[in-house]
C-alpha cells in the first residue's frame, strides 16, 4: 500500500474553505448561547424570585427565627440583582465573533 492519498475530485480548495466557515460559524453561535454569564444570571434571576415569593410570604415565626429581618427577601433581592448584573454584563459586554479568515489568494497554478 502507498502512503499516497488521493483528493476527492468533488471538493476543491474553496469548498473546503467554505465548510470550514460555516462549521467556525456554527461554533462561535453555540460558543454564544452557552455562555457562562447567561446560565449564571438566568439561574439567580430564577432563584431570586423564588426566594423572595418565600419572602414574600414569611410567617411572623419565621421572621422571629430570623432575629426580626427577613432574610428570605432580602437573600432573594441580593441574588436577583446579581443575575440581572450578569445579563446586562452579557448584553453590554457579549462574546466577541472570531476574527475573519482570509481565504488564500490563487495563483496562477490552481
């Protein structure tokens, strides 16, 4: 056996070129939905809402328990106002794109 690896006559240069664009796109998109900052800020806007319904809704014991503050709502407030912090960091600061490729320049000989 040779060592010797033939092209496929169907795919020149420039369509390799190109499938690698699109595949450099599709990565940069997920790269942007998966982003760190919004799986953060989603998940303390979620569970800071939840915790100030339990805020919300305290008994007077458990405000007691408490030493009079209830924490429910103010632990609640403190983590919505973080989760919103790490969206609007995403959305003034987002994930930069891949600088463009520049395809090669033909010569003369392809």
């Amino acid at each position: 056996m040779s060592e010797h690896h033939e092209r496929h006559p169907a795919y020149s240069e420039r369509d390799v070129q190109r499938e690698v664009s699109e595949l450099e796109t599709k990565s940069t998109t997920a790269a942007r939905l998966f982003d760190i900052r919004r799986i953060i800020g989603v998940l303390f806007v979620l569970y800071g809402v939840i915790v100030m319904i339990a805020g919300f809704t305290a008994s007077d014991a458990d405000i007691d328990k408490a030493e009079g503050v209830n924490i429910n709502l103010w632990t609640g407030l403190g983590m919505l106002l973080l989760g919103l912090f790490f969206l609007v960091w995403l959305k003034l600061r987002p994930t930069a794109p891949p600088p463009p490729r520049v395809p090669p320049e033909e010569g003369p000989g392809m």
